[in-house]
C-alpha cells in the first residue's frame, strides 16, 4: 500500500494542471457509478452519458449525443453485394461457416491455445486457461493487471471484444439460416445481463470498450 502511495504521489507531481484536472473530472464521475452500482440502480443512461462527455469537456460529443438518430445502414442492396462477394471464393466462405459454428457449439479461439470450450455461467469474467474469474463488483476495485486475482486480463477481455459475432453476422447473411442471429442474440443479451454497468473486469479498459463498439458496429 505505501509504495503504491508513493507512484500516486510522484505521478501527481508529475501530471499539468490540465490533466490533474481532467483526471479529477473522471475520478469524480466514477465514483457516482459506484455509488449508483451499490444502490441497485445503473449510470448508463442517456442523461448519464451527457454527463460523462461534459465532464470530459467534449462539447461536440454532447451535442451530438443530444441529435443523434439511429439508422440501418446495411442496405438490401449491399447485402445481396456481401453474398456475391462472399460465394467467389468458396474456400473462404467454407472457413466463415466453419468459424460461426465454432461459436454454436459454444467454442472460440484464444489466440495460440486454439479452439477453447466457452460455456457455463461465468464465462464473460474468466480467464479458461489459467482457470481464474474476476470479482463482479465496480470495476474500479478490480485488480485486473493482478494475476492471482483475475488470471491475465487479456484471456479474459479476448472473447469481450466479440470479434466472432462477425463471423455469426456473415453467415447469417450468407447462408438466411436463422441459428447464427439465434446465437448471437443469445450470448449479447447473455453479456448484457452478466454486465451490468458499470460491473465487472470487461469496464476496466476503455479500449476494450471501444473494441467491442466497434465489433458491435460492424
């Protein structure tokens, strides 16, 4: 506790006005998430979104925020396109399908250890090879770098990013068989459940974040 008392203090001395300030800002923020956490209730909202950009001094993300309007971009046309596509090369499209029903059958891959078994009820907080599950509690109190606490963070932030709901999309698309949007909207309304904002080890890095929008969006 006191060396880590003393990184914190040379940090501040090392951090400008601007940053301490920022920092400040976010640190206040969080904290009214943990207190909305421990009182049953959730910070995610649409007033609560603003309040995080305005804290963050980002003016055009609010204003944006408040105008926004939701639209399907992915167009009949440009399906019909991603089909075609998709049917040139019959070996490539042969490796899609055999991705997606990697995930029906509740498998992903996990970087050099090859298809992993992903099931049971802890899943979104695991590390599977080290055989580690992190605390569900406001992420700011979780010791994500600490490998005797949640294994290594990116075994567990891994299958988070939800890069395979690509493949589950793609072959939806392709192949009009509904079993692939089935299991994707399973294991999302699944994460949702099992993630509460703002708990849990997949809160801990804004990458991650920013990672699984992005999955999320394509």
């Amino acid at each position: 506790a006191l060396s880590k008392a003393i990184r914190l203090a040379h940090r501040v001395t090392q951090a400008s006005p601007q940053e301490l300030l920022t920092r400040g800002r976010q640190f206040w923020y969080g904290c009214r998430n943990w207190v909305g956490a421990r009182n049953g209730g959730s910070a995610l909202s649409a007033n609560g979104h603003r309040r995080a950009l305005l804290l963050g001094g980002q003016a055009d993300l609010t204003k944006w925020w408040q105008q926004r309007r939701t639209q399907w971009f992915l167009s009949e046309q440009r399906v019909d396109r991603l089909r075609s596509a998709a049917k040139v090369d019959a070996s490539e499209l042969a490796w899609v399908i055999g991705c997606a029903d990697e995930v029906l059958s509740d498998r992903l891959p996990l970087f050099s250890y090859g298809s992993i078994s992903y099931a049971g009820p802890d899943r979104w907080h695991s590390d599977p090879i080290l055989g580690k599950v992190a605390d569900k509690k406001f992420h700011g109190l979780i010791e994500y770098l600490n490998p005797e606490v949640v294994g290594d963070s990116k075994h567990v932030w891994e299958p988070n990013r939800f890069a395979w709901a690509t493949w589950l999309g793609l072959a939806y698309r392709i192949t009009g068989e509904a079993r692939y949007a089935d299991k994707f909207r399973a294991w999302t309304l699944d994460w949702f459940r099992d993630n509460p904002y703002p708990i849990g080890i997949n809160y801990c890095s804004a990458l991650e974040v920013a990672f699984r929008n992005y999955a999320w969006i394509w």
